[in-house]
C-alpha cells in the first residue's frame, strides 16, 4: 500500500535549486520494508541545521531531497523484523542511529553509531533505495527519518519509543534541539555545581544548554548574542548576565576573561562560525576550562588557531545529539519532561500549519523565533 503525503523538496535536482522556497508536493510513500517502519509525523520543529540544507551547506546532500529530522510520531505499519515498537504507539525518529552493535554503540563512552551520515550515506536507506516517489522520480532522503513529510519511512535503529500521553507537538523538540543542548552541558561538558558558563548563540539548542548549565547547578551562567531580544527568554532560562559583543570594542573573549578574572570554566559554541568557536575556546580559562563545540560548522570549513590554547591546559570537545546514546536515553528524557524535571515548552516561540513552512524558516532566518513547531 502507498499513501500520497505532503511534503517539501527542492524544486530541482541542480545546485541552481539550492536556496530556493521548499515546495510542497504530492509524494508516494512506500511501505516498509524487514527492519523499517513507517510513521505519521505529527509534529515536526524547524532547526538550523535544516536551512543548512536549504542552502546547500550540509555535507554530502543529494538533491531533491525531503528534509526534517526534528519530529515526534506515531507508527502506522512495521516491516518484518521490527520488534522495537508497534502500529499505534508514539515514537521520536533519531537523526542520529543506534545500532546497537557497531564498536560505538558497544562503547559505554561513545554515541556516534557508525551508520551515521559522518560514516554511512544516509541519503538513501540502508538498501540504497528511496522510499519516496514524486512524479515518477525517487526523492532523497535525510538523515533516513525526513520529518518534513506527513508519512516516512527510516530503519528500526533510527526510531525510538516514547511515553504514550506525551505531547507529540511540544516533545518533537527531543529528536534534536533540546537533547543536543541540554546533554552538551550534561553529559559532554559535565559542568559543575558553583562552575561559571558561557553559551555563545542563544537560539533553541543554546538556551538549551543554559537549561543544562543551571540543572548542573552553576552559578554563573552568560549568554553571549548578537541578537538582544533573546536576552529575556534566556534569563527566564537560567542565565546569570547577557551580552552583546557589538557592544565592545575588544575581543568578546577578552571581554569574558576580564568579566570572570580568569576565564570562564565551560564555554558552549552553539552557531557554528569558525572564529567563534576560537573565540569561545579563549575564552575558557587556560589551564582548566573546557569548551564544547555545538553549533554544527558549514560543509568545507576549517578552523586556524594559536595552539598554544590548548597547550597551558584547555580541553575542545564535541558534541553530537549531547552525548546521547539516542534509542536508550531520548525515552528517558521524554519521561523526565513528563515529570517536569525540565520545561523545553518554552522554546516554542511558533506553531505554524506544515503548509506555512516557508513561513517557519523566514522567522528562522531573521532572529524573530526561537523554534517553530509545525503541524500536519
């Protein structure tokens, strides 16, 4: 059976597409095939990372393509083998697998599964096949669960079950956003109490880790953007101080050494821009800080620093989905949020129809939300 779903993708196959409006579209959906499943999207959050799609600098994108990896669901058939959930029950599509049995999965310590996109195509599925069909021509996938399609198919290790009274519109935000920032403060960082932070970039995955940083119990928390109208949500988060670094007229680092006598403990670079994520690691104190890179940098970028950064002592570190093993802990945090240890609610800033997509990404891309939710 094939259902026909509403979906976005790019207008045509050719770089010349990039940038352009999504379009929506009539697509077929297959159904799945052993280790697959199929799944209604309810709800699906905007996040940067998406327009790093729409502009073509996500690496190793095939065009037309149907984007979205930030979704919350509810399975509508399974293929043979599928033991992980049933039609009926709510799930989270996982932008980032756990296979459960590659050297990473295995590792207590590790999250990065090596089915990911950074080791494994996920253009397509495992099959090297396209679920999707749109007048007679295969659709590319994303990250294998393409949430910006009312059905899509992904693997069972790209899937996870979650609380059935959850609210499906508010907990998409756990498929990405808020796991990503909240677990770069809890688990990669893992700040500690009294500690002093520095988040550079206050958007939805930022004023995640501010959540994080102040669950951790940490006395000083700044928030560091370019953008003031994000200074009240991020204050209403947890966050200590706000600045602006067009305020100064010195290095932003410079100005956050001077603020804390010494550098702060943890600084979070959640944008993905090259010399802030250098200025965020100088600002760490010497011999002790450590800074944790979020913020996912643009296909080609390289970085160029004074080693010396890291000589006296300063610990780099990335952060992938927050340090999370996906299938095992984004139940969990669902569960935690529906005994209110966390509020990520607040994030919402916009609930749009799928059909004003457009709409969703234009507030992204001029500062005026912080996530948009959209329904189907």
């Amino acid at each position: 059976m094939l259902w026909r779903a509403r979906v976005p993708r790019y207008t045509t196959q050719s770089d010349e597409g990039m940038g352009k409006p999504l379009s929506i579209e009539e697509v077929e959906v297959a159904p799945p095939k052993a280790h697959e499943v199929r799944v209604k999207i309810v709800a699906t959050g905007i996040c940067r990372t998406d327009d790093h799609v729409l502009k073509g600098s996500f690496p190793n994108i095939d065009y037309p393509v149907i984007p979205g990896h930030e979704g919350a669901g509810i399975v509508e058939s399974i293929g043979e083998g599928v033991t992980c959930v049933k039609p009926g029950e709510k799930v989270i599509p996982l932008c980032l697998p756990q296979c459960g049995e590659c050297s990473s999965c295995l590792n207590p310590d590790t999250n990065c599964c090596l089915k990911t996109h950074l080791y494994e195509s996920q253009n397509l599925m495992p099959d090297k096949t396209s679920r999707f069909t749109c007048k007679g021509k295969a659709i590319h996938h994303f990250l294998w669960i393409s949430t910006f399609s009312e059905y899509t198919v992904m693997p069972d290790s790209a899937i996870a079950r979650i609380d059935d009274d959850a609210p499906l519109d508010k907990v998409c935000l756990f498929g990405c956003g808020f796991s990503t920032g909240y677990g770069a403060a809890i688990n990669t960082a893992k700040v500690k109490p009294g500690s002093t932070c520095a988040i550079f970039g206050l958007g939805g995955v930022g004023l995640s880790v501010v959540i994080g940083c102040k669950s951790a119990g940490a006395s000083r928390i700044i928030g560091i953007d370019i953008n003031k109208d994000k200074f009240t949500k991020a204050r209403e988060l947890g966050a200590t101080e706000c600045i602006n670094p067009q305020d100064f007229k010195k290095p932003i680092q410079e100005v956050l050494v001077e603020m804390t006598g010494h550098g702060v403990d943890y600084s979070f670079e959640v944008i993905g821009h090259t010399d802030t994520m250098v200025a965020a690691l100088a600002s760490c104190h010497m011999n002790s800080g450590t800074c944790v890179m979020v913020g996912a940098p643009p296909s080609g970028s390289q970085l160029s620093f004074d080693p010396m950064l890291l000589f006296t002592g300063r610990t780099w570190k990335g952060s992938i989905i927050g340090g999370w093993k996906t299938k095992d802990s984004i139940p969990k945090l669902v569960s935690g949020y529906m005994e209110k240890k966390f509020n990520p609610d607040v994030l919402i800033t916009h609930t749009l129809p799928f059909d004003k997509i457009n709409e969703g990404f234009e507030l992204l891309q001029s500062g005026k939300s912080i996530r948009t939710v959209l329904l189907f």
